[in-house]
C-alpha cells in the first residue's frame, strides 16, 4: 500500500473507533446508577476498601543489619565483579 491508502486507512479507523467509543459511553450512561458500575467483591473486601496505611518512619536502618549481606548483582563486598 502506499503511505496514502495506510493513512486513510488509519483515519477511518480511527473514526469507527470514536464513534464506538460514544456508543458505549451512551450505553454505560443509560446503565442503573447513572453509569456507576458496580463494586464487586473479591475475596470479602470490596473495591471501596482501603488497606491501613503504613508509616516508613525517616530515621536510618541499623548498619549492623547489613554487615553481612552481598550487593545483588556486584557480588561479596571488598572482592571484585568478575
């Protein structure tokens, strides 16, 4: 095809697409409710439940709790990456 037919191709395309998209925006508008979808619920907790919020408090982790630990990925500390 030429770079003319793929851009009309294009433009029609999208214009099916917007003009669908307004036909489920009708159709989600006549809905009971007034378009609000239903809250499901999934696995006892419903979508308008929130999880309790934890707070990360600012001050430094111990350094001892990393004496020990490798680098992901750079290998043992004090030895070089092969």
């Amino acid at each position: 095809m030429s770079q003319q037919a793929d851009l009309d191709t294009l433009r029609n395309r999208l214009d099916e697409l917007a003009q669908r998209v307004g036909e489920l925006e009708r159709t989600v508008g006549r809905l009971p409710g007034g378009g609000e979808l239903p809250v499901r619920e999934a696995a006892g907790k419903t979508r308008q439940e929130r999880p309790e919020l934890v707070t990360i408090p600012d001050t430094p982790y111990n350094t001892a709790l990393w004496t020990d630990s490798d680098d992901e990925g750079l290998g043992v500390r004090d030895r070089h990456a092969p």
